[in-house]
C-alpha cells in the first residue's frame, strides 16, 4: 500500500526496539531541546509476541541532555500505574 520506508517506519513503531522504546519517553519530557541521549540498562519487565515478532520490554531509565551537556531530562520506561480505591474513582 505504501512505499517500502513507511512500511519499515510501521513496523518499528509497532515493534520497537530497546533503545528506540527508551528514547520515545523523551518525547514531550522537557521543554527543551534534547542534543543527547544516554540509556542506563534496567530489567526485564514484560514480553509478549506481536504481529508475530518478540517484544521484550526492560525498565530502563533515559536521559535527555541540552545543548551545553546538562542532564534535562531522566525518565524511565515503565510507567507507574496508580489505582484509585473505589470509593474515590471519580475524585480529582
């Protein structure tokens, strides 16, 4: 349907890689531009098949850096989930 890029841009997103996975929570983290990247290794904590390729999924921890070289950003790839008790789910 599409050309061959967009296909393999697809498939990437849908897929990620560790490091692809990782540098995708910068998005949107800062406010500044990010020049730099670092990924510290953390571990394992999902893995499933999809379209029938391995996902392996790791906590680990990125970090955005500015122009200058200052650390702007440090976020981590698991999202923590929080759960409201039932009595206050409606609650702000």
């Amino acid at each position: 349907m599409f050309g061959p890029g967009v296909d393999n841009a697809i498939e990437k997103y849908l897929v990620p890689s560790r490091e692809l996975l990782a540098v995708l929570q910068l998005w949107r983290a800062s406010q500044q531009i990010v020049f730099r990247y670092d990924v510290i290794p953390g571990p394992k904590v999902f893995e499933t098949q999809i379209h029938g390729k391995r996902f392996e999924m790791y906590n680990d921890t990125v970090l955005g850096f500015n122009k200058s070289g200052k650390e702007v950003v440090r976020q981590q790839v698991e999202e923590p989930i929080y759960i409201r008790p039932a009595e206050r789910v409606n609650w702000l």
